[in-house]
C-alpha cells in the first residue's frame, strides 16, 4: 500500500478537495458575497410606516408602491417590503414629503389682533400662550406678530422646522393683507420691487398688488420675506400708505382661508410635508 503525498487531491476533513488544513482561507470579494436582504436591514417595513403615517391601509400603500409613487430619500421604490428608518428615511408621497414622527406637530392659528406673539407675559397680556394652553408639550412660535396684526402664526414642537422657516436665508414667503389710507400710485409695485430704503436697512418685496379700493381706502397684498420688526407697516408708511389694519394671510404655502379668528388647527400631513420640502427637511 502506497503512502499518500502531499500532491495527492485527496479530500481533507476541512471540505472540499485538495484543501490542507494549514491553508489560509482568501478573503470574500464582495462579489462573492450575497446580496443583502431585506431581512438584512434594520427599521420598519414600509407599508406598516405609511399606514401609522395616515397615508392609507398596509394593502393601499403597496398599491401606492407597485404604481411608482412612494420614493425613500428621492429614490422610487422598486420592491414591496422595504424596511425604513422613520427617524432618518424621507420617505415621499407623489413628491410630497411625509411626516413620520410623532412626537412632532405643527399648529396654524389665526391670532387676533391685541394679542402678544409669546409664551408668557410677565406683564398679565393676553398671549399665544395663553391660547394654546396644554395643547401640545414645548411649542413655539415660529417668527412673532406684531401685537396689533392679526392673522396666521404658525406653532410646533420641531426646532429646527421653526429656525428655518423664521430665518430670511430660506427665503420662506409671508403674504400680508393691508388696509392702507389714500390712493396706490400706478407704479408703487415697480418701486416696492426695486427696494425702498429703510432706517435698517433697504428692503424689496417679492410681489405687490391692489386688492380693492373704495372711499379712499385700499386693501394691498404684500408677498416678502423679511422678518425685521414692523416691516409691513414701516414699508406702506414710508411710500405714504399708512395702515389701519394688516393681516396675515400665508406662511410659505400655508394659507390661513376660512380660519376663524383665535381658532387652532392641526396641519395636514400633506401640508407637512411641503413645508418640510420647502426648508429642505
């Protein structure tokens, strides 16, 4: 009987074929390696993140899906099943950002005139917080009105929805209603587009016209997206429209509509999630 050689092709009892035990085994090239699945992942299915979202039932969302109108961090989604990160995945609808956490919420209120944009008051005024109460643990203001204008004010529990939507560098669009004395010159909107010169500073709108006049008043809708204090009515004032009355109409696309004055309402998930868009959230 022969004794076997090390160039024997015997199998080993470490597997296959020719393979000595003392042979180092050769990394995996990721070619090699099997495709990862959706088990693989971490997070939620999908489906079930939609359904909790209010988009629609699990069976609705994957028709939704199979139609090619849910995309996750702007890629459309190719299979059923994907599993998400509510926390970190910006999962869209038809191109509409979708608002997955709960435990941020967004209020539109018609504030009435004669009522401080603040918490508190430590001088015993009426304010935004005293209308908003309880209703939602750690809101804010998103910007202020002034005390005698009225009309849309957006509240949240999101800070840094709140930063940007108050900060000028997103250029985030207010639109005002103002009740102004005197007549309109033809040509005001040119001026007001070209910019009118400020004591801090000059400031131009984003679009300007006339709404109505009668009896010497005239309703104007102003569109900008300054934050400075007054702006509104120090703008109209210095071309010689002073204003009896200035409301707020829009924030962004966000309308204020048929709100009742001092009423709450609690933003859609659609308007959500283009406002989000808007800010780049």
């Amino acid at each position: 009987m022969n004794a076997a050689t090390p160039n024997d092709d015997a199998p080993t009892a470490s597997g296959g074929e020719g393979w000595s035990e003392d042979m180092e085994l050769a990394p995996v090239h990721p070619a090699d390696r099997a495709p990862e699945t959706d088990a693989d992942r971490e997070g939620e299915r999908l489906q079930k993140v939609l359904a909790r979202a209010g988009v629609g039932s699990r069976r609705v969302s994957e028709d939704m899906i199979e139609a090619g109108r849910i995309s996750v961090n702007g890629a459309v989604v190719q299979v059923q099943g994907m599993r998400v990160d509510p926390t970190r995945d910006k999962i869209a609808v038809d191109g509409v950002r979708v608002e997955i956490r709960d435990d941020r919420v967004t209020y539109a209120m018609n504030k009435p005139p004669g009522v401080i944009t603040a918490m508190s008051d430590d001088r015993n005024r009426p304010t935004v917080g005293d209308m908003v109460g309880d209703l939602a643990p750690g809101l804010v203001h998103v910007g202020r009105l002034d005390q005698d204008t009225e009309g849309l004010l957006l509240l949240t529990t999101d800070g840094e929805l709140a930063h940007r939507l108050a900060h000028p560098s997103y250029g985030v669009r207010k639109t005002y209603l103002a009740q102004v004395s005197g007549s309109v010159p033809r040509d005001l909107h040119k001026r007001l587009r070209a910019g009118i010169d400020l004591d801090d500073g000059p400031v131009k709108v984003d679009s300007f016209r006339v709404v109505d006049t009668h009896a010497g008043q005239s309703v104007v809708e102003v569109v900008l997206h300054e934050g400075r204090k007054h702006i509104v009515r120090r703008l109209l004032a210095e071309v010689g429209l002073p204003v009896s009355r200035l409301t707020r109409t829009a924030v962004g696309p966000i309308e204020l509509r048929a709100m009742r004055s001092g009423t709450i309402r609690k933003l859609s998930r659609e308007e959500l999630g283009t406002l989000s868009e808007l800010v780049g959230l």
